[in-house]
C-alpha cells in the first residue's frame, strides 16, 4: 500500500507580517503561515476561489497586472 503523510507544517514568521505568493493557485503554500496577512495573485478561477477560502486576498490577474496594498 502506498501511503502519503502531510509532512507540511506551519512556517514561523512574524506576526501580523504580509505575505506574497505568485501564481497561489489554491494556496496552500499561503496556508502555511499563521497570524499573516495573506496575498496572492492567481488568474485561475478555481484556484483562486480555493485560496480565498483559506483567508487570502487574491487578485484575479498575472502578477505583471496585479496590484498590492
């Protein structure tokens, strides 16, 4: 049988940081961080309907559109 583990654990940072990822499809590197202020830009509709529900602020364009607060 094969079987896989999440081996993912929340990565320290600072809280209240802001935290960018481009191209955050689902989010789930976002997901990562706790007690930040997540951001990500994803032009994909299901990904980024995903990484919205996990708390993220998603702008719906390529990065190179994209703006940031």
């Amino acid at each position: 049988m094969n079987e896989t583990k999440n081996v993912a654990a929340p990565l320290p940072a600072i809280a209240g940081a802001r935290v960018l990822e481009i191209g955050c499809f689902d989010g789930a590197f976002l997901g990562l961080f706790e007690n930040c202020a997540l951001f990500g830009s994803e032009p994909n509709p299901m990904g980024r309907v995903a990484a919205e529900r996990l708390g993220a602020t998603v702008v719906p364009r390529y990065f190179a559109a994209a703006d940031f607060p």
